[in-house]
C-alpha cells in the first residue's frame, strides 16, 4: 500500500547500481553533480551479486579444488576433500566485501542510494515504487544502467530443476548431473568450474563449435581440456523440451536432425542475455529502441532524448561489465560539459575458461580485410620459463599487425593469466604502437609477459626462442 508521495530534485539520476551505474555515479559525483541511484535491487547489480565476481569466485575454489586433487608438481603429494557449503560461504564473503566497498564509495563520493522500482512519468521526471510508498524524482540528467537478464527458453521454462545462471551460482551442492544448454562464455565458465568440483556435465551447443564467437583455434585447446574433465559436448545441437520430476530433468536435443535424450540434476540454461528496457516506461517519453530491445544511442551515450543517457547491456555492443563501466564514465563527462566520446578499438574481452581466453583489437579475419597485407606474430607458452614453471605450458599469444607500418590492430592470448596478459596489448593498440616499440621493451624475466615481447619478435622474423620459419 502506497501511503506518500515525495518529489526530490537531482542533477543526476542514474537508475541501475551495477558497473555501469555506480561507475558513471561516482564519475558525475566527482564531476561536482549531485547524484541519487536507484536500483530495485541492492548495490553492485547482477555483476558483483549473481555474475562477474560470484562466478570468479567459484571457478577460483574449483581451480584449487582440482590442483589439490590432482597434485600436479612432481614431489608435491596432497589430498583433497570438498565442503561446498564452505566454498558457498567464502563465495558470498567475495561478494560482501565487494558490494560493500561499493557502498563505501558512495557514502564517501555523497551519493544518495534508493533501492525501489523506476518508471518514466516525465522527460525530466520518473516515479519510483517502494515497498509501502512511491516517490518521484526530477532529474537535469538521466543516466539508465538497468543492465540485462538471462533469456528464458520458451519451450524450456525457468523451474526448479531448469536453472539460469543466477541459480547455478548458489546451489547448496555439487549436482551429480548437469546439462549445460549454451556453450558460449557462460556456459563455459560454469559448466567447467562444476566439471571440475565433480559433475558428470553435458554441453549442448548450436553452432558448429563452443565459444563461438572466438576463432576456432582458441575454442579448440578449450574444448581438449574439457573432455579431460569427461565433459560431453554436442555441436550443431538443438534443444527441443523437457520433463521434470522431484529429483531430475531429461532434456530432448536434437542433432544433425537426431533426436537425444540426456537427464540430470538441473539443466543450467545459458543462451543470452535480455536487455531491461521493457518495463521502464520508455516508449512513452520517447525514448527510441532499436532491435533486441536495445535503446539507440550516439557516441555520447545520448539517446533520443537528449537529457537521458543509456549505457552496458541495453545499449549495442558486447554486453560486458568493463564496457558499461567505461561508458558510464564518459556518458557522466559529457553530462559535466567535457567533450568525452566512446572509443571501442581496445575493449578486450576475457572468458575464464580452462585456459584462459582473452583478445582484444581486430581479429585476423577483420584486419586483412581492413589492412590487407598482415604480419602475425605467434609465441607458444611451452617455450616460456615462466609458464613452464608453473606447469601451465598450454597456449599462446597472437599478435595482429598492418605489415606496412607494423601498427599492432590486434591481439589473442590463450593460456593462463591470459585475462591479464591482454592488459598490456589493449594499451599497446590504444596508444598505437607498433611491432617494434612492443619487441624494443625489455620485459622481465623469468614472466608470462615475455610473450608479448617474444611474439612481436616472431612477427618482425627475428625470433631469438623458437626457430625462425
């Protein structure tokens, strides 16, 4: 029951408090904007609650789990026992400490945070619904950051026993079965880490390949460690419906036109993701919405309206945390007066599989077609001090250049750190440099960062670690 009604006035409005909305808060804040947040959730949005950091957080315990089990250095013998209730309490501790570093910065930045649902009434004004009163706020600036929700299948509806993401992330334990329908980075990411803590998984996938997105030569050593994990992985796969009891699914699938059958514990659904641009009210004030529900912006982040933002997953692009965060950043710049645009060359993206795959750039398919003539440079792990050492020898880094003026346009690690490697490169192309200022760095020995150097090397020929073909 709604007993009141209030009206504040703000200069900034930011509706989502995920990496989006409290980078783009905080950035306004520090611009000298009064900001308020709002948010029908809690602070950190889906990222630091029920994705990013949560799921890190349990592929982490599954990497140790697996490396305690497995005792992999010769003369180091260890044995291992799993208590998943504890690796779900230090789980949730990650994300505690997280979420509240993020309230601290709020209280320190002057941010009002109000947790309730947000419509748009006005332009300049939204209502938002709490749980016993509404209250409505006039805003001078509007930045939306309502992110995004899994993609429920309608032949395969969200129940007790067909999961999403957000509930593989808090089960109490460790299913003996689980079918994974979606092998891009999510399904992935998940369906390894519960491999690794002991499930009998099953991916589903319907394209010709996992991670489908990548090249194929970085999906491939992914999909060798997963079968070492007894991972069964169906490509070109459908599914089709499923049947449910107390205790179990079966899932139909089809392939090549095939009909299967596969039960398990749960079925863990991870096919995309929904933008959250449904119920805000946003038709009626205006605001335009393109294709996939996502809200057309210019290279401000302006939308249609021109005193209301929309940034992350409900704009195009990649729907990935660093890049709703950057965007955030330069849509409350431009809200301050600075002339900040988007600039997406160098947003790497990372999947923590089992190697790590991360690349950032043009892939070598594009920069031919941008650049024609292309110089590719590629060093293995096994030949890295480094990363022999650490009994991680499995991939390589993969540099892309224009072989005219050498200028790097691309990047690909796969191994492990890769998600860190990439760091270095995405700097690399964003300042512009070349295969010789990336060969002319020393780089510490013995590291994984080598590899850079050593691959730039390889793709000027005069590689001094592998032989020179």
């Amino acid at each position: 029951m709604v007993v009141g009604e209030f009206t504040e006035e703000v200069d900034v409005l930011v509706i989502g408090a995920g990496p989006g909305g409290y980078v783009a808060a905080i950035r306004a804040a520090q611009l000298g904007k009064q900001v308020t947040v709002v948010d029908k959730a809690e602070v950190g949005g889906v990222c630091l609650n029920r994705g990013c950091i949560p799921s890190k957080a349990l592929i982490s315990a599954a990497h140790h789990y697996e490396a305690a089990k497995e005792s992999p250095f010769p003369g180091v013998e260890t044995s291992a026992s799993l208590d998943f209730a504890k690796v779900q309490e230090w789980k949730q501790s990650v994300v505690d400490k997280m979420t509240g570093g993020v309230n601290t910065l709020f209280k320190g930045n002057k941010i009002n945070f109000v947790q309730g649902e947000v419509f748009f009434s006005k332009p300049d004004e939204v209502r938002v619904m709490k749980e016993h009163e509404s209250e409505r706020f006039k805003f001078k600036s509007c930045i939306i950051a309502t992110g995004s929700r899994s993609i429920e299948l309608r032949s395969i509806p969200f129940s007790k026993r067909v999961i999403s993401s957000t509930e593989a992330l808090s089960l109490d334990h460790v299913p003996e079965r689980l079918v994974v329908i979606g092998g891009g980075y999510i399904g992935i990411e998940l369906g390894q880490a519960y491999a690794k803590f002991g499930s009998k998984v099953t991916i589903i996938e319907g394209t010709d390949s996992i991670l489908p997105t990548f090249e194929p030569q970085l999906s491939r050593l992914v999909q060798r460690n997963l079968k070492k994990y007894d991972v069964d992985i169906y490509t070109n796969a459908m599914a089709q419906s499923v049947k449910e009891d107390e205790n179990s699914a079966t899932l139909t699938y089809t392939v090549n036109g095939e009909e299967k059958t596969v039960t398990a514990d749960y079925i863990l659904v991870t096919v995309g993701r929904r933008p959250n641009t449904d119920e805000l009210g946003l038709e009626s004030i205006g605001v335009k919405i393109g294709e996939k529900g996502l809200i057309e912006v210019d290279e401000q982040c302006r939308t249609s309206v021109p005193n209301i933002y929309a940034i992350g997953d409900i704009v195009p692009g990649p729907a990935l945390a660093h890049k709703a965060s950057y965007e955030g950043k330069v849509a409350a710049e431009v809200i301050a007066g600075r002339p900040s645009v988007v600039d997406y060359r160098c947003i790497p993206a990372v999947v923590f599989s089992d190697p790590e795959i991360a690349t950032v750039g043009l892939s070598e398919a594009e920069a031919k077609e941008q650049y024609g003539e292309i110089a590719i440079g590629r060093f293995p792990y096994a030949a890295n001090g480094r990363a022999v050492a650490l009994g991680a020898d499995g991939g390589n880094v993969k540099l892309i250049a224009d072989k005219a003026s050498g200028l790097l346009v691309g990047a690909q690690v796969i191994g492990i750190e890769a998600s860190n490697i990439i760091a270095e490169l995405g700097l690399a192309i964003e300042m512009s440099a070349t295969l010789e200022d990336i060969a002319l760095t020393i780089h510490a020995h013995p590291t994984l960062g080598e590899m850079v150097m050593e691959a730039a090397e390889v793709a000027l020929g005069s590689p001094i670690h592998v032989i020179s073909k």
